[in-house]
C-alpha cells in the first residue's frame, strides 16, 4: 500500500479508505480546495500486487504507479458515451 500511500502525500490528498481484501483497496481520495476549503472527494480501487490505481467510478482512469507513488502511465477513462441518441 506504500505507493498509494506516497500517491497521495506527492497529491496533497487524504486517503479515505471503505474497504480491503487481499487483493485491493478502495475508498476516496479527498482535496480540500485551497480558497473555499471545500472538499472534493473522488473515488478510487488500488490494486495491491500490480500497483494500478483507478481513479472514478468504474470504468474509471487507470494510473500506473512505481514504488514511490509516482505515476508512470495514465490510461483515460474510456469513452462510454450512448449510441442511443444516435
């Protein structure tokens, strides 16, 4: 959980945890914003073994992390915009 846990120190945001198994953890991670204090809270899965942190709700934005916390590649959520309007 260390890279997470750097993640969000290099971010300046407070880690909110929901809930753990042996594979991931999830819950929010939450910015307080610097004029109005007010919070904004996103939710997020890390995954344990493979250092992937999705970001939003499912499907979400993918970053890869290294041991320090640092992102070492982002994938954008994918587009799940309706053809139904079409």
């Amino acid at each position: 959980m260390g890279p997470l846990v750097y993640y969000c120190r290099w971010r300046g945001v407070q880690l909110r945890l929901r809930g753990r198994d042996e594979h991931a953890v999830w819950g929010q991670l939450v910015e307080r914003g610097r004029e109005d204090g007010e919070e904004r809270a996103e939710s997020f899965r890390f995954d344990l073994h493979t250092w992937e942190l999705w970001l939003g709700d499912p499907p979400g934005r993918r970053l890869q992390l290294d041991e320090l916390g640092v992102v070492e590649s982002e994938e954008p959520a994918p587009d799940v915009s309706s053809s139904a309007d079409d």
